[in-house]
C-alpha cells in the first residue's frame, strides 16, 4: 500500500524558535509592557496633582525626619501627630489633601491605607468638628461688576482688548481658569450665532472626552464676548497655537500660552482699578458670577449646568442659593 504523501506546511507556519531565543523575546516584551504600564498609571493623575502629592509627602517626610519618626510605613501615632501638627496653620481642606497624598505613597509601596487607622480617622472626626469644613469661596463677579471692570480697560491696546475678551469669555462659557487658559485657535468653530467651543480636558473630563459650549453674540457690543474675541484674534493675528498669550509692557505679544495664575492676577488687578477688593476676586470669580448672574435672571437650573458643566449639582444650587436670598422669601410675606 502506498503511503499517504505528508501535506504540505501551513503558509503562515514557522519554525518554533529556540528555547533560549523565546525566553529572551518574552522578557523584552514583558519589559516593553511593564514601560508602557508604567506610563498609563502615571496619566492616570494630573500633572497638578502630582505636584501637590510631591510637596505634601516632601513636608510629611521633613516633619518626620525632623521628628525622627519613620515615614513609610508610618504608624498612625506618627500621622495623627502629623495632622494635629498641620491643624495649627492649615485649613481642614489641605490637611484632607495632605493625609491623601500620604495613603498614596502608603499604596503605592504596598502598605495599609493609614486613613482606615482609627487614631488617624478620630483626629479628622475632631478637626472637622472644631475647625469645620466650609470652603472660602471668592466673591462671584457678577455682571455689573464686570461691567465695571470692562469699563476702566484701555481698549486701544493689545492688554486691554486681549483682557476684555478674556474677561467675557470666561465670563460667558462659565469656565474653570485651567479651561480657560488652554483653549487653542483650533477649539473655535465659528457658527453664525457665536462660536462653538470645544474644552478638551477639565476637572471632570480628566479622559479628555472633550465637551463642547456655545458662546453666543451679545446684545451690547461693549459686553459682546464673541465681538470682543474675533478682535483679540485679529490683534494679536492667531492663527494657531494658544489662545490667551503674555504681552509685555512695549505691547509684544508672545507665542506661548498665559498661566493659569495669570489670569487670576488679571482679574484682580483690574477689580482694583474698578474700586472693589482684588482679595475678594480671583479666576473662579467669572465662573461663580455666570451661574449667579443666571440663577438672579431665573434661569433653569438644568440650563445652567448646561453651560457650566456642573456634575455635582449641590455646588450649582450654593450659587443658586446665594443668589436667591430674597427671592420667594417667606419672611417678606408674613406681613412683619
């Protein structure tokens, strides 16, 4: 009987490779994922807040050291210390971020969560009691009061109209200062009503699945936010790249972005040239003036989270709130 001819081999088939070349492939490709594991963990945080981990746990290990206690692992005798220590100069908020980024490098090398020791969780307990918790909040810049700042702006020069448009577009898109401050040319989708703009990244979009928002023609030129926009474009001739830029005093327009801080500074230092306190102002004060300015005109509260961007509506309704004193007030119609 003539024996079956063998089949040809499969044209995708391969010669297995030596034992020793495999293992040596498997750990450069282990390594390669490690790398790349490495990387997405660390883009799991902002820069920001790898920043504000860095100093806190630099100020725990200094205290630590100074103290000769160990940091990691530290015991919850040594963070409670820690935190009592803190309590003297710092607010409840920085103190919570502080333990926070402590549990983190606690984590991270494979110790228990110091904020699950009960020593730690009753010194927290006691400073939210006695020292309390409410945020300070700046002063809400509320249309009249821009108004007031537009009023004083050089508009005859680069910093004044570049302000002006920044003042009413952060003003009109409700923006947080970071938002506001890496918006690009290329975020601007002109519509005949205004502009679509696209955020990128924001507080609550860490994943940068992007939010889009209308910001729309004014009735009043003087406050028109898109008006005064398409004229800082065409002074400063951006075509591409950041939106907000540095000048220096000779009216030189950089090409790099403004900073955050900037803008803070700018709003206080034409509070003060508008006679109000540059103490109670700062960047939050535009976005905290849109949805105060829009609960006093009645508006919808979901139509203002629209244009905000609030997820967590109680932080909407303070503004509300605070902007609803006198409204429907039972004690205007008691007949006192």
């Amino acid at each position: 009987m003539t024996e079956p001819e063998p089949a040809p081999p499969s044209s995708t088939s391969r010669p297995a490779p030596p034992p020793a070349k495999l293992d040596a492939e498997l750990a450069a490709e282990l390594d390669a994922l490690t790398r790349e594991a490495q990387t997405h963990a660390a883009a799991a945080v902002s820069p920001a807040t790898k920043r504000a981990y860095r100093i806190d746990w630099d100020d725990f290990t200094t205290w630590c050291d100074t103290h000769q206690l160990a940091p990691l692992p530290a015991a919850g005798t040594t963070i409670a210390l820690y935190l009592s220590a803190q309590a003297r100069t710092l607010k409840v908020s920085t103190i919570e971020r502080r333990l926070s980024s402590i549990a983190t490098a606690h984590k991270i090398a494979g110790h228990p969560n110091p904020r699950t020791n009960g020593e730690v969780q009753l010194v927290m307990k006691g400073l939210r009691r006695t020292k309390g918790t409410a945020p300070t909040q700046k002063t809400p810049l509320r249309l009249a009061e821009l108004r007031r700042l537009i009023n004083h702006l050089d508009l005859n020069t680069p910093i004044g109209q570049r302000d002006h448009a920044l003042l009413l577009v952060g003003f009109a898109g409700a923006f947080r200062r970071s938002e506001l401050t890496n918006l690009n040319h290329h975020d601007l989708q002109p519509h005949e009503n205004g502009y679509l703009i696209t955020i990128r990244r924001s507080k609550t979009d860490q994943e940068a699945q992007g939010q889009t928002i209308a910001i729309p023609y004014g009735s009043n030129p003087n406050t028109c936010p898109t008006r005064t926009l398409n004229r800082w474009i065409q002074t400063a001739n951006i075509t591409t790249g950041p939106l907000w830029r540095p000048i220096n005093r000779h009216g030189h327009i950089a090409n790099r972005r403004l900073s955050a801080q900037t803008v803070s500074l700018i709003i206080k230092k034409h509070a003060t040239t508008a006679g109000l306190d540059p103490h109670h102002y700062a960047a939050h004060s535009l976005r905290s003036g849109f949805a105060t300015t829009a609960a006093e005109h009645n508006l919808a509260e979901r139509h203002i989270a629209r244009q905000t961007r609030h997820h967590h509506l109680p932080t909407l309704r303070h503004y509300i709130h605070e902007a609803t004193h006198f409204t429907n007030n039972p004690a205007t119609q008691i007949g006192l």
